[in-house]
C-alpha cells in the first residue's frame, strides 16, 4: 500500500520507491531504501507534509512524496 | 559525482561562480574541510575547533557561506579549517551542496583540502556513514569527528568507538563540539593522519554509490563488528522529548496559531524593541555631522565628510539594532529547532504559490531587509523555488520603507496616528499578500513547466539554544551584513550627494571657502547634476502628481529608500533643528506649491501615488547588486529593477489619474 494510507505510530516496511529519478535518487539517499522500517509519526496541519521517522531521523514529506513509497 | 543522475538544476559552473568566496589570505597554512550531512553538528565543531566565531545551526542547511579560521595554537600546528555546507545526497540538488561536493571531490578551484574532518552523527550512524564514504573514496587523509554522543541515552543506543574505528578504518573521535569535549583529540588523530601520508583502505572507500546496497552494507558493518548496540528508532520517535515538542507545534489547531505568535513576537521585538537603539544611533551620526561641520574648515570637503559619507554610513548603521534582532531571533529559532518545523507548516501553502517550505525564512527576512533575506534563500534546493522567492523578495515592505511610509502617512493623515498605524498595517499584509499573487501567477502564468521539487527536509531534535554560540553567530552575521549592505550604500549615498551639490554653473561650495557654509545649501542644489536630473524627468514625473524635486527624492532613494525622508528635508528647505525635522519638513510639505503657481503638490492624490510607487519600486541598488551576485548574472537583478520600477510608476500614476478622475485633489 501507499505510505498516504499508513496509520499514525505504526511501523511499516519500505516496499518500493517510485518517483522521477531525481526525486527518487534524493529519497534514497536520505536512507529510504527498500526494506527499511518506518513510522508516520507526525501529522501536521492540512495533513501535508507528514512526518515519517526513517533511519533515526524524522523527515518531512510532501504527500506526493510520500505517494511514490510503498510500504506494509 | 553522479552527473547522468544529478538534477540539472544549477550547473556546476554558476553554483560555483554564486558561492566561491574568495580565499587570497591563509594560503601558506595547509586548507582542512569539516564536512558532514547538515544537524551532524559541525558548525559547534568548528566553533570548538578554531575558538573563533562561526555559525551554528540546527536548520538543515543554513551554512550559507563557507566560515573558515585557523585551528586553535594549543591543538599543534596551525591548520586553516574551511567548514563546508552540509551535503544530504551526493546527487547534488542545492548550489550548496554542489560546491562541497566539488571541494571533497577536488574539483573546486580555490579550496583544495589536504584532509577532511567528517562530522558524524552519533544517533544516526548509517546516513552519516554513507556521506563519510562518499568522502573515502577520495583517498584523501581523514577523520571522523562522532557527534551528539550526548543524545544517545535518549535514543536507547550505545556506540563502541573502538570497534567502529575497526570496522570503518577510518580514526574515530568522540566529540562536543558545544562544549569542546573531544577537539584536542580529534586534532591529535588529524595530524598524525596528515603525517601518515600513505593512503589507507578503508571499508568506507569500498562501499557502493548505490545507495541501497550501501546501507544494506553500513547495516551489516555496524551490527557484525557490534559497534552499535540497540538500534531502536522507533523509541526515539514515539516518547522523546522532541516528539511531545512537536505533538503542541504542529497540531492541527494549535499548529498555525502558535506559529503566527512566534512571527507577532519576531516582528514586535524587531520594530519595538529595536527603535530606542535606532534613535540613539541616528542622533549619534547627526551630532557627528555637526561636529565635523563645526571643527573642519568649512568647504566642499568637510560638508561631503558630514552629510556624503557620515549620512551614509549613519542610514547603514540606523537599521543595525533590527539587522541584530532579527538575526539573534532567527539563529535562536533554528538552533532550538523550530525553525523547520515552520517550514514544515507553510510548505503547503506555499507550494501551492510554486515556492517552497523554505521560502518562508527568506520572507521573513525580507520584511527587515532584502540583503539578508536574497542570501537566505540560498536553502532552497531547487533552483525555480529559489529564483521565485527571490523575484518576489522586493514585494516584502523591507525596514529602509518604514520611515518614508510614516513621513507620507504624516503627511496624508495629520494628527490621526492610529489611521496612520492602521494604514502602515495595511501596506505590511498588503505587501505580503500582493507577493503571494506575484508568486502565484508567476508560477502559473509563466514558469508553467514543473519542474523537480522536493521537500524531503529533516526535522532536528529540539535541543536548548547555548548563549554564547548564538550571540557569536549573531555578531558574525550581522557584521556580515553591514560589509555587504553598507559598501555600496555609502558608494551610492556619497555619488548621490557629489550629483545634488554639484552641477554645471552652479555656485561651487568650494567658494564659499572662509565663510560658515549652511548645513543645507539649497540653492546649490537647484542648480545640480541631481536637479538638472529631476527637471529633465519631470515629463516622466507628471502622471504621478509631482514635481521635479519629488523626483530627485525618488531617485536618491534607490541608494536606501529612508533617504528619500532626508532629500526630502533638503530639497523643501528644511533647517535641521535638533528633533524637529520631521514635523518641519512635514509642515513645508503642506505648503509646497509646483513653482510659479500656487497648486500643492502634496495632495491627496499625489501621497497615496507615491505610497504605491514605494510599495512596488525596488528597494534600493544594494539589493540588484546580491541579486546579482546571488544569481550569477545581471539579466534577472536588471529585469527585477525594471519591472517593479516600472510597476511602481505604473500603478502609481494609474492611482493618481484614477483618483483625479473620481475628484479627489
């Protein structure tokens, strides 16, 4: 599923990263890689962005970037 | 480099031309660079590291120049330490991180490290690790600095430093740079690796580009060499200290308000609190003037020292106390972290305009002065938000507006000063508003093509702001400046002042030698460079209600707008008494009639035109020449000049004609 249907506090696994490869190359690098464990841990005003905690850090994502991670 | 992969947003040779400083001093000491991914705390380091004051930051990215400094004597031989932006993805996409990957890579022409010092976080092994391998395959000598030891109880983890040096094969030294635990060490492994010339293999060298079989490896690495003990993560997210901070400031009924409550705060301390320094520092310059008016023998020269350049450095020097503020404000918001928080807040909202989360820093820097604010948008990754915040920086009703708002205000509303304040309140949201939709359309209209964009911001750990950092920065920052806004305010001031006392067949003040020149010589002036200007302009000047000494106003405002408050003064005959200016210069604007007739040319009509001329016009040229520099070319600092200048006259003569037409003088 996408990372936008993910439930607050609950971890799920990266499945997939999709996205144009720039966007998708930047992504990695930042350390959400296929695999990986994450949690949606913030929910901020407007439901955009959202905060995940990936790797030890929490990183703000736009839900169209968000939109381009699987998890489960 | 991954140049297929790279997004082409800035090409190497403008990031290079818009952020290479210039390095002619401390070439004879071997050139050190601290890198690191941004938050590694390598900034403290450098503060640790040098003694000296450098920039600290917990806003990802905010390293907007490179701070250099030579290491501390009792750490050995002197060393010069260049501390590089903070890099978050190789593929570089920020002109920021372009240029540390060109100095890592040794690619950049005037900074050539001999070794590199590389700023790890402690509790966020893997990532940090990924950049310093990146640094390894370079072969150059170097050591890892292991930072926010101090944060890893509260992560649940524990780090064996020994056992990392083993598995990484690179020197690891446990430091803080906040309190200088560590540096003696780290400086005592970086000599020796200087020393020991041969090039070490190291695993970090070997590790893939590709970044998912390189954490796969890191993660591998950490775990069988049991260099890291617990990596639980999810413990840091849920019950931290930082997460209950960020459960109240980004609620989603709390979130905004609390928000606005900081900017309120920001902008009072930044108008309030600073104007008793303001005042103290403007009666400083003038008492100066006097007194170098009353001790030189008068003539051109000393009456140029006075007003030309005294004058000038007095309109630099007057926003000082707002420059601090703002400054210590801003630095103490990113080091607490808050500081992305709020960009987190606003990303939508200004996504939406085609700007970005980041935008909002440079916004509100713009609302103090434009200079600080077109540098501050150096955080911004990709290039189109950049220039965007950029083009619609000028909108921002900069601080150098405020006293030419409250001079024509005075004028438009006599003895009313709340409908003056509640105007001034209008022109600030106005300005804010007026932005956005010069954003907005921009983005839609013309730039049309979407191009790649990305949020992707990492949000620090809330740790307390430490006193003494913050006041450094802050000084460095300011000082910074005052060099780049005062040098060419006090070139333009002091032309400005040679055009309006000399001029073809005018009465040179030179020959008033002997005799007590006045402090306002306005006869000469009718006669100037600066005048003949105005009159040739005046065609130009008609739609918009004025005459031509309005216009010479207009035109020497471009140097700072709160001059044309000071032109003013001298172009309608003001006697400079100890407080009264304003009110004078307010009562002879009254009266001011267009010459051989009796028509006021202060009307109505004719304030609210110029109000509107100074609310679109470009500020002053200081910022067409960061512009500039910030851009790499002069096609968008002259297109900026010209169509807000443009706009400004336009809108301003259209509000005058409209007015006229609907009977209002």
């Amino acid at each position: 599923m996408s990372l936008l249907d993910a439930l607050q506090n609950e971890c799920y696994q990266v499945e997939d990263v999709a996205g144009p490869a720039d966007e998708r190359r930047r992504l990695l690098d930042l350390g959400v890689t296929p695999g990986e464990q994450l949690a949606v841990v913030q929910s901020v005003p407007f439901g955009d962005p959202l905060v995940v905690m990936i790797r030890g850090m929490r990183l703000a994502l736009r839900k169209r970037e968000a939109s381009w991670i699987s998890v489960r | 480099m991954h140049s297929s992969e790279a997004a082409p947003t800035v090409s190497t040779t403008e990031a290079e031309q818009v952020l290479t400083p210039s390095f002619e001093s401390h070439s004879q000491l071997p050139t050190i660079c601290l890198t690191g991914a941004p938050n590694a705390g390598k900034t403290a380091l450098m503060n640790a590291l040098t003694g000296g004051s450098f920039h600290t930051a917990n806003y990802p990215g905010v390293t907007v120049t490179l701070s250099r400094g030579k290491s501390k004597s009792e750490f050995g031989s002197q060393l010069l330490l260049v501390d590089l932006p903070g890099v978050h993805s190789t593929s570089a996409v920020s002109p920021e991180e372009e240029l540390s990957c060109s100095v890592i890579e040794g690619r950049h022409d005037s900074v050539q490290p001999e070794a590199l010092i590389v700023a790890v976080d402690a509790t966020q092994l893997e990532r940090h690790l990924r950049f310093a391998s990146f640094v390894a395959r370079q072969h150059k000598p170097m050591v890892i600095a292991l930072t926010m030891m101090d944060l890893l109880p509260r992560a649940q983890q524990s780090v064996n430093v020994r056992k990392l040096e083993n598995a990484v094969g690179v020197p690891v030294v446990p430091v803080d740079g906040r309190t200088g635990w560590g540096a003696a060490d780290l400086m005592r492994a970086l000599h020796l690796e200087l020393k020991d010339a041969a090039p070490r293999h190291t695993s970090l060298a070997v590790l893939p580009d590709e970044p998912v079989s390189a954490y796969k490896t890191i993660r591998e690495l950490l775990s069988a060499s049991g260099a890291l003990k617990n990596n639980n993560q999810f413990l840091l997210a849920r019950d931290s200290f930082t997460a209950r901070i960020d459960r109240v400031v980004l609620d989603r009924y709390f979130g905004f308000p609390i928000f606005f409550a900081i900017l309120v705060g920001l902008f009072s301390s930044i108008f309030w609190v600073a104007r008793p320094f303001m005042d103290l520092i403007s009666w400083l310059f003038s008492q100066t003037g006097h007194l170098l008016l009353a001790v030189l023998p008068a003539g051109a020269f000393s009456r140029f020292l006075a007003e030309g350049v005294v004058g000038g450095v007095g309109a630099v020097a007057v926003f000082f106390p707002q420059i601090i503020i703002l400054f210590f404000l801003m630095t103490l918001l990113e080091d607490s972290g808050y500081l992305s928080r709020g960009a987190a807040l606003v990303d939508r909202p200004l996504a939406y305009l085609g700007l970005h989360g980041r935008s909002f820093v440079p916004m509100l820097s713009g609302f103090a002065c434009a200079i600080p604010a077109v540098l501050a948008a150096r955080t911004i990754p990709s290039k189109r938000e950049r220039l965007l915040t950029i083009w619609i920086l000028p909108l921002m009703s900069c601080s150098a507006r405020l006293p030419v708002y409250a001079l024509l205000l005075g004028a438009l509303l006599p003895g009313a000063a709340w409908k003056a304040g509640i105007a001034l309140g209008v022109i600030y949201v106005s300005s804010l508003l007026i932005g956005a939709l010069v954003a907005g359309l921009i983005s839609r209209l013309i730039l049309r093509k979407r191009t790649a964009s990305l949020l992707a911001m990492e949000m620090p750990v809330y740790r307390k702001p430490l006193v003494k950092p913050t006041l450094r920065i802050t000084w460095t920052r300011s000082s910074a400046y005052l060099k780049r806004a005062g040098t060419p305010i006090i070139v333009i001031s002091s032309c400005l002042w040679l055009l309006s006392n000399f001029g073809l067949g005018s009465r040179q003040p030179a020959s008033t030698e002997g005799t007590r020149a006045p402090l306002v010589a306005a006869s000469d002036l009718d006669h100037s460079f600066a005048a003949g200007l105005g009159q040739t302009l005046e065609p130009v000047l008609h739609p918009m209600g004025v005459d031509w000494r309005v216009g010479v106003g207009l035109i020497s405002a471009f140097a700072a707008r709160e001059v044309f408050v000071s032109t003013m003064a001298i172009v309608f005959h003001v006697s400079e008494s100890a407080d009264g200016q304003q009110s004078g210069l307010l009562d002879n604007m009254r009266t001011a009639t267009f010459s051989g007739t009796s028509k006021r040319i202060f009307t109505t009509s004719s304030i609210i035109g110029l109000i509107v001329f100074f609310f679109f016009s470009l500020q002053c040229l200081s910022t067409v020449s960061v512009v500039r520099s910030e851009t790499g070319s002069w096609k968008m600092a002259g297109l900026q000049l010209l169509f807000y200048t443009g706009l400004g006259y336009i809108l301003s003569s259209g509000v005058v004609t409209g007015l006229r037409f609907l009977g209002v003088a």
